[in-house]
C-alpha cells in the first residue's frame, strides 16, 4: 500500500505547478522524480503506475505536471523543451527543500528526454531511467507537420494530439533543435536504463539503441515486449516499472545509520499527509500519524497515544516473560490489550488524587500456559514493575523544552 499527497510549487513561467508524490507504505530508502509523455499528464497509466510500483519498493516518487498540463497553471503554448527542463529542476529543488533531493530520475517518453538533459542541474542524481524516450527530440516535430507551414507562416497553429487540441508556436520547435540527446546521454555521467518495447509504434526501438550505444558505462537496455507506447497493455507500466526498481537498488542510496545515541529518538515530519512523522532510534525507524478522521491526517502510522499505549504493553509483556523465565515457568504466551482516557479524577475509584483530571489507561492481560494460580497472581504483579508503567506512575515526569542551536 502506498500513500499519495498532492504538492504544489512555483514553475518555470511563475505559474502554480501541481504534483503528487508518492510515498511507501514504511521507511522512504530514496526520493524520485517521473516526467510525463509530450501533451500528457501526471495521472497517465504510465506516470501513475510506474510511480507506484516505485513506491512499493521503497522509493518515494514525485509525478509532476509541466506547465500548462494536467493541473497544473500556465500557458502551454508559452512553454517548451527548456521550460521541462526548469520544471524539473525547480521540482527537484522543492523536494530538497521539503523532503530529500532526488536520486532517481525516471521519464517517459518525451519525458525520458527531459530527464537526460535535467540530471545535470540537480547534483544528487545518481542514475536516469528511461521508458520509450526518443533519440532525438526534434522528431517530435513531425507529430506537427500537418500544421508546419502554418506554424511557419503565423507564427503559432492548434495540432491536435492523441485527440485534444493544443496551441504550438515556432518558439517551440525552434526549441527542439537546439538540444541534442545524444550528447546529453553521452555525458551523462550517472547510470542509464533504458527501457524500451520491440512494438512500439511511435517511437521505435531503434532510438533505445541509437542512446544505448551512446551513452557511457553503466547503461542497461531492457526490452519490454507486447507494450505499446503508452503503456496501456495490462501489465505492461507496472512491468517498467518493477524493472526500473530492481535496477536502480544498485544505485541508491543505503538507508543512512540515524547517527543518534542509544536511548534517544528524534522526530520529523515525512510528508504523509498533514501529521505523518517519521520516528528515527538509533537504529530503528518507525511511523507516526493522526488518524483519518482528523482533517489533514492520512493514518499512515499509529497516533502518539497509541505509540505511548505499545510501549507500556510491550514493556509489560517483556517484562513478564524475562519473569517467567528467570522462575523457569511454563509461560506460553502473553497478550496485553491497552486503551486511555481522560475522565474526571473523582470518578476514578483506584485514583488517590481528588480533583481536576486525570488520565485513566486500562490495561487487560491475556495469560497462557500451565500455570497455577498463585504464578499468575505474582505475574500480574510484576506487570505493574516494568520500567515503563513505573515511570508513569512511581514519580512526577518533568519535560525540559529547548530550541535546538543549529
């Protein structure tokens, strides 16, 4: 299961670009970014598809639409192959500063020729996979020529293309000749997979090839057979996708040690909806969150009462055991049932404090094995003695609260 958010940022026209990001369902061992086909969107088959076959394997996908595309602000005919590029830079940027700096590139089509030529402005790129990208992103032009001498003459002329219609100027194809993926691909300098299918019509696979023998070491050519274009073939854009993960896992980063003593934890927002937290030990990593029904909150993790709730049952049921043990007991089996409440403290009849509130944790234990009686009375007994219940309880906690200098 996969969480999705939908993020906003500045483009490269000024406008409002509109992406989402994907993240795992547990610890993000990496961030990415996907570019969509020419004309398409974010919510393709294969931007969304791939993305989360992505963040299954533990890669946190962001999926973007480019100016004037999809949900997102601005003029399409005022952008080009260059404005792509900025998109993704600036998208790149945007997670850096929120989230992690990208280490994956990932494009379709198009969008894979926009991925190549935008690695090199984002220095965290480490490798740059591609789906049906083109050689040469001039012959995209020629998805044009019914309205060249149009867009020649006047300067701009409306193509349809795969059904909708969409404004084109000169600018635009005056655009494309000026970059060339070859080269791009040449120096690259991080490792490439391209991944291309036999059937495809649009853009042959004969342009996977013409990048492949380009490109420099490490480059990988994948065919993804029975796959059209767009990746609409059952299978076929979560086919690309598990390739892509399980080639980019030599390349990604390792989940980096917390670095943090024994004994501490350190929280921090992760991007999951409004309140998902990530909880750093020193070395474990676990999540937090809101449930749904707060506004904001996704559920990506248990509540902060819940966490407190696991570690006194969790406690409790270790400390039993280490009991029974050390006693050699036949003790099978211990489960703890946890719930709290506020109430008032004069409604509390185990309480000795007699005004204001307090809060009430109900704890119920499940015993099993052949034990006597008088064993689970002194089992029931040594519950109350775990560390954790006696820190709630034998004496005042005092939380000492200061800004972190740097």
């Amino acid at each position: 299961m996969t969480v999705s958010r939908r993020i906003t940022l500045t483009g490269s026209t000024g406008d409002e670009l509109v992406g989402m990001l994907d993240l795992p369902d547990g610890q993000v061992r990496a961030y990415a970014m996907f570019a969509h086909c020419f004309t398409c969107s974010k919510d393709t088959i294969a931007a969304a598809r791939i993305s989360r076959t992505l963040a299954e394997a533990g890669v946190a996908v962001l999926r973007l639409d480019f100016t004037g595309l999809g949900e997102s602000g601005g003029d399409f005919a005022e952008t080009s192959f260059s404005t792509n590029i900025e998109d993704l830079v600036l998208a790149a940027d945007h997670l850096r500063e929120h989230h992690q700096a990208p280490t994956l590139l990932v494009g379709h089509s198009f969008g894979g020729a926009a991925v190549i030529a935008a690695a090199e402005f984002v220095p965290e790129v480490r490798a740059v996979a591609t789906v049906s990208a083109p050689s040469d992103v001039a012959e995209i032009a020629r998805h044009l020529a019914p309205k060249a001498e149009q867009i020649a003459r006047e300067g701009e002329a409306v193509v349809t293309l795969a059904g909708r219609p969409f404004p084109i100027r000169q600018q635009f194809i005056d655009d494309l000749t000026e970059h060339s993926i070859v080269d791009r691909v040449a120096g690259l300098g991080r490792a490439l997979l391209l991944v291309h299918s036999p059937d495809d019509e649009q853009v042959g696979y004969g342009e996977a090839r013409t990048l492949y023998e380009a490109a420099a070491e490490p480059k990988s050519l994948f065919s993804l057979e029975g796959a059209d274009h767009l990746l609409t073939a059952p299978g076929a854009a979560e086919r690309a996708g598990a390739m892509i993960g399980a080639w980019a896992q030599a390349y990604l980063p390792d989940p980096a040690p917390s670095g943090l003593a024994d004994g501490a934890v350190l929280v921090r927002p992760n991007g999951r909806g409004k309140f998902g937290q990530d909880v750093v030990t020193a070395t474990h990593r676990l999540l937090a969150d809101e449930p749904e029904s707060v506004p904001g909150a996704v559920d990506s993790g248990p509540s902060p009462y819940d966490l407190l709730l696991a570690a006194l049952g969790a406690c409790t049921s270790m400390t039993m055991r280490m009991y029974a043990d050390r006693k050699k007991w036949p003790l099978d089996d211990v489960e703890v049932l946890l719930s709290q409440k506020r109430m008032h403290a004069r409604d509390c009849a185990e309480c000795e404090q007699e005004d204001g509130q307090i809060t009430r944790i109900e704890r119920t234990i499940a015993i099993s094995g052949d034990l006597d009686a008088e064993q689970r009375a002194r089992l029931l007994e040594i519950a109350d003695r775990c560390p954790v219940h006696r820190t709630l309880t034998d004496h005042p906690i005092v939380v000492v609260t200061e800004e972190a200098t740097e």
